[in-house]
C-alpha cells in the first residue's frame, strides 16, 4: 500500500478549518492531524484506490487527483497524489 501527499492547491474565501495554500499532509494507515473531518470525509474515496495502485481516467496524470471539500461558499480544492514507494 502507498501512502499519499494530500496539499491544498486552491483556497476561496474563509476556510473554518484554517487550511491555506500550501498546507499539506502525508496520509499511509492512520488519519493525518490538523486535516478538516469534513474535507477529508470528501477526500477518503479518492485516497483509498490511489493507495492501491487505480488510477482515474479523467485525470492526464495516472498518481493524481484534485478534490473540493463540501463547502460551497469557501471551496478548498486539495490535489491527492500517490507517493512512489
């Protein structure tokens, strides 16, 4: 199993959570600190196949992904990337 980099890459109006451009987390077998509950709610199904080696077919690079937390109003947009192992 991989682990992934998950870093804020996009960040509108006012996070609560205080996340900024350029935060970033190391995600293998345990949840990151610091990381929003709610954004990584969003984030954990896209971190699980990438863990394993999928890939998503909408994406030009095969490690990556970019996800948006749930908050319309203050979107931040987070890239999720496999790490080589």
């Amino acid at each position: 199993m991989a682990q992934v980099s998950v870093r804020v890459i996009s960040q509108k109006g006012s996070c609560e959570a205080g996340h900024r451009v350029g935060d970033r987390w190391i995600i293998g077998e345990k949840t990151p600190d610091g990381l929003c509950i709610f954004a990584f709610g969003s984030l954990l199904p896209f971190i699980t196949p990438l863990m394993f080696g999928a890939s998503f077919p909408w994406e030009k690079e095969p490690d990556m992904t970019t996800v948006a937390c749930p908050d319309p109003t203050n979107p931040v947009v987070f890239e999720i990337r496999r790490l080589p192992e």
